[in-house]
C-alpha cells in the first residue's frame, strides 16, 4: 500500500474532481472508499481520509489517499493530480506548514525528523519525548522567568529620574543562578544526548595485530576489515554501524598504537588518538598471551586523555585461558577470543553504555548541536548579567543581556524571525513530511 498526502485550501475539491464519490459535504476524520478516475479511465480503487482544518496535522485542509503500492499507480494518481492543480511539495513542507500554523513549535518539528530517522529504541525515546513538547515547556518556562524580569527593569528606567527599584535584585540574582545552572545542566547533556542520537561511538584501539579488525569483524558478523599478520596493515579509521539490544553503537577500527611507525602509518596513529578523544567508550584490545598486568598499566596510561569508558579486552583468551586470573585486577577487564566469536563478556559490557548514557531517565537532554549554541550563547549572556549585578552594572546593559538570553532560548522553539534558519531545518526533511 501507498499513501499520497495533499495539504491546503482546496484540496478536498480537487480531489472530489477525479474521485468516484462527493467529498464536498465530508466531515473530518472521515474515510471514503471509492475510485480515482482520470475520465473514463480506472485508476485505482482507494480509501480517502479527509481531515478538515484546523484540526489536521497542518492545521489545513488534508487529505490522505491510500492506494495499492504499484510504482505504476502511484506515479499515475500522482500525474493527475498535478494536472488538477496539484503540486509535489518541498523536503519538510508539511511539517513546515505544521510548524506555521503553530501546531508544533521547532523543536517539536526537528523531532519529528528525527524520529523518521530512529534506528534504536533510544533514538525512538528521545525523539518521542521532544516530540510531546517536555522540552519546549522547560524552554518556555526559563524564558518566561527572564522576560518578566527584564519588564520590570525596563519599568525601572521609564521612572528614572524618581530612582525606583521595581526589579529587586537580590531575587534577580537567585533567578539567574538557577536558570544559569539549568542551561549549563542542559550543554552537558548533549554529549550523552548526541551519542544516542548519532549512535554511540566505540573505538576500538590497541597495539598492531592485537586482533582489532579481527574483533571489529565478528562484533558485525561480517568481513568488513582486511585481516592480515602484517603490523600496520590498518593505516586509517574504518567505521561502521552496529545494533545492540535495540541501540545503535558506531564501531570504529583505528590503526595499531606503536612508536616508530611510518610516515603513513603514523598519519593513521594520529587519527587513532582524536578518535579516542572522542569516544564514549575505547575499547583496549590487547594479546593476553603477550601481555603482562603491569605492560597493560603502562599502555592504558599512555593512551590520550578522554572522557571514555575504557574497557581493557583480552584477545585470544582461548589460547591462554591461564592466563586470565592474572588480570582480574585491571578495572573492566574482559577476555574474548574475537577469532572464535566468543564475545559473550564484551557484549554484556557494551549493553550497559546505553543505560548509563540514560541514566538520567526521563530528564531532558540535548540531542541538537542548533539547540546547544544557543543555549551556549544564552548561559555566556546569563554570566555577564550575573557579573554584572555584582558589579553594580546599570539597568540598561543589564536588560540588554537578558534580552541576549531571552532571544537565545526562543530561537530554539521557533521564537526567530530567520527564514535561512528555517529553511535549513526543514530541508532535512524527507517529501512528504
């Protein structure tokens, strides 16, 4: 099955032109099985929904047509309906009009394309919860909060010859320290928040021929890397994308970690450390039967710093099971054999990063890097109102902040005047959405 949408003032009469029934008089929310013709000639037989304004998703008048899913049918029900007056609408142009019609605010409409765009139930759950407009309530609030200060210190300077203090400012101040702490709060939520919506990165590092590609293989279950007995065979990240209990991690292999190396290969060892940079989680992997406790220590120290959960994993453990209890020692030590698939323990592992990346459960988080330099702007305008009540700074440079921070906030639910912001956005947009 296939459905065509068309949105707008007089759509239902264009399509009551080419269908067999009269939709003229028909109420909304309504279905209606009948025949599209072009003259005398069968479309398709179809059941037509018919949503009347405002109460469509919109706030037009809609119609959904759902036909078979020939290509053939489609293409033809689409042509006559051009040749009605119809036209193809533009990447994001329904949830545009939804979003003018103020039927959803613009964080609500990026959600809306990342939830066509979800591939894990994580996604699923962060775009849902910024969809139900959780998110644009906070935003408002915070907003509100400073507008109806920034009225009273406005008030203030309209008395300014009679020095009146309608803004008291030690409560001021309290305000501005709470939403401050509250927007930082919300910029550091977004490294957690775009990991989930991106899919979490997870690098896997280590020394040449630790067995990295061999691991990055099995973890997909296909042959994505070249494995060879050549150190240095890797010279460049490889990266691709894999599901884990309804969560998307983005596996990346990077070339072995060596002092030495050649001109090229140290090309791939530098690239190899930004990724560990910015990773969510590194995982180590080294030769258990080559490898001492303590030469572990030492490798794991050298690595770049980050913020990374590291997990030191243990290759081969098949081929020296005695060697495990020795490492029982190093914090999340996992043996596998990568070679045999025997993976169970690093899976277990692995499952546990989405829930700590939740760990916050239902609180807000950033997902949107548009939404994270605003709010970054907006706290930088908070800390100079807040510097500046300390010092004494005048009504007018301290309105003039505030309103920084109010314009900041509201660009993030639509609160903007930029067409160019706009047509960015919904330009992400699929046709039809």
């Amino acid at each position: 099955m296939s459905v065509v949408r068309m949105s707008g003032a007089g759509c239902v009469q264009l399509l009551d032109a080419c269908f067999s029934r009269d939709l003229s008089n028909a109420q909304g929310y309504s279905l209606h099985f009948g025949r599209i013709m072009s003259g005398q000639e069968l479309v398709d037989e179809v059941v037509v929904s018919v949503f009347r304004n405002p109460h469509s998703y919109t706030g037009e008048d809609l119609v959904e047509i759902s036909c078979h899913g020939s290509p053939y049918i489609v293409t033809e029900l689409l042509e006559l309906l051009f040749r009605k007056g119809a036209r193809p609408a533009r990447e994001g142009e329904f949830t545009l009009r939804a979003f003018l019609a103020g039927k959803l605010d613009l964080s609500q409409a990026e959600a809306v394309a990342d939830l066509i765009a979800s591939e894990s139930r994580n996604q699923h759950k962060l775009a849902l919860q910024q969809l139900r407009g959780g998110y644009s309530k906070e935003l408002q609030s915070l907003r509100q909060a400073l507008i109806d200060y920034v009225a009273l210190i406005e008030l203030e300077l309209d008395f300014g010859e009679e020095d009146v203090e309608f803004a008291d400012r030690a409560g001021l101040t309290k305000l501005l320290r709470s939403i401050h702490g509250r927007v930082q709060e919300l910029c550091a939520s977004f490294r957690s928040g775009n990991a989930i919506r991106q899919g979490i990165p997870v690098v896997i590092a280590g020394k040449p021929n630790a067995g990295k590609s061999t691991l990055l293989n099995a973890l997909l279950q296909e042959e994505r890397a070249i494995v060879s007995d050549i150190a240095g065979t890797t010279r460049d990240t490889i990266e691709e994308r894999f599901v884990l209990n309804g969560s998307v991690f983005r596996l990346i292999d990077t070339a072995g970690l060596r002092e030495g190396a050649d001109k090229i290969e140290a090309l791939g060892i530098e690239r190899s450390h930004a990724q560990i940079r910015q990773a969510a989680v590194v995982l180590y992997l080294f030769d258990i039967g080559q490898t001492t406790p303590q030469g572990l220590q030492v490798e794991l120290a050298a690595l770049p710093d980050s913020e990374a959960w590291v997990i030191p994993v243990g290759n081969k453990c098949d081929l020296y099971p005695e060697a495990v209890d020795g490492f029982g020692s190093v914090g999340d030590f996992t043996p596998v054999s990568a070679a045999r698939m025997e993976l169970s323990n690093l899976l277990e592992k692995l499952a546990q990063v989405p829930a700590a990346q939740m760990a916050s459960g239902n609180s807000l988080m950033v997902t949107n890097i548009r939404h994270l330099h605003a709010l970054q702007a907006g706290g930088e305008a908070l800390a100079a109102a807040l510097d500046g009540l300390e010092s004494g700074l005048s009504g007018e440079l301290l309105a003039f902040h505030l309103r920084i921070a109010i314009r900041e906030i509201g660009s993030i639910t639509g609160i903007i005047d930029n067409e160019e912001v706009l047509g960015s956005i919904f330009s992400r947009f699929c046709i039809g959405k």
